[in-house]
C-alpha cells in the first residue's frame, strides 16, 4: 500500500512539475496560464489554506486541492502541449535533474510580498 501512495506522490510531482512546464509554452491560452501558476504556486508555496500541523486536514488540503487544481488545468490546456509537458516532466524526474525552478520562484515571490508588506508597515509605524 506504501508503495501505491509513493507511486502517487511521485506521479503527481510530475505532473505538477508538467504543469508548470504548460505554463511556459507559448501555446497554452492564458487563462489557462493563470490557472497553472496559481496551482503550481500552491502546491509549491509553504502557505497552505489549511496549515499541515492540523491533524489530518492539513494534508488533506494538499491530498484534494493539487490533484483537484491538474485535472481542472488539464481540461484548459492543449492536448498537445500537456503531452508534451508530461514527457517532459517525466524525463527530467526520471533523469534525477533537480527540478525545483518552480519551488524558487513561489519562494522568491513570497519573500517579495513579505518585503512589501513589511515596507508597508514600517513606513505606517514609522509616521
């Protein structure tokens, strides 16, 4: 049974990972653009809706809402560009290249909106 839920989580990094790479092609609509970066975002963002220390739906969010977000990006994208993106992905994974582009940007982007804010307030303190 361990085996099948590693199997999951590997195959659905994947496909995450995929996604973000259908983000990048010029061919994908760019509503379906927006849609992937948020649902990359997510699942790559240390801020969850539910945080993970809750017992069981704080993994849960993670277990319902990326799977949820893929499949609903999946419906947006091309056939042709998500065949592409998913062999892609399962190259790089297979290959063991670090794929972790998309997780420092999210992180990056986190910190800029954590600087901003922290501009924000010190300049109300400050007055």
């Amino acid at each position: 049974m361990t085996d099948s839920w590693k199997s999951r989580a590997q195959n659905l990094r994947a496909d995450t990972y995929a996604l973000y790479l259908a983000y990048r092609d010029p061919r994908t609509p760019w509503y379906a653009r927006l849609f992937a970066a948020l649902v990359v975002g997510y699942a790559f963002s240390p801020v969850d809706l539910v945080p993970d220390f809750v017992p069981i739906l704080g993994y849960l969010d993670d277990l319902v809402l990326v799977p949820l977000g893929v499949l609903l990006a999946l419906r947006m994208i091309p056939s042709e560009v998500w065949a592409e993106s998913r062999e892609r992905a399962r190259e790089a994974m297979t290959a063991d290249r670090p794929v972790r582009w998309a997780a420092i940007v999210v992180i990056a982007t986190w910190v800029l909106i954590l600087g901003l804010l922290a501009a924000v307030l010190w300049r109300l303190v400050v007055r």
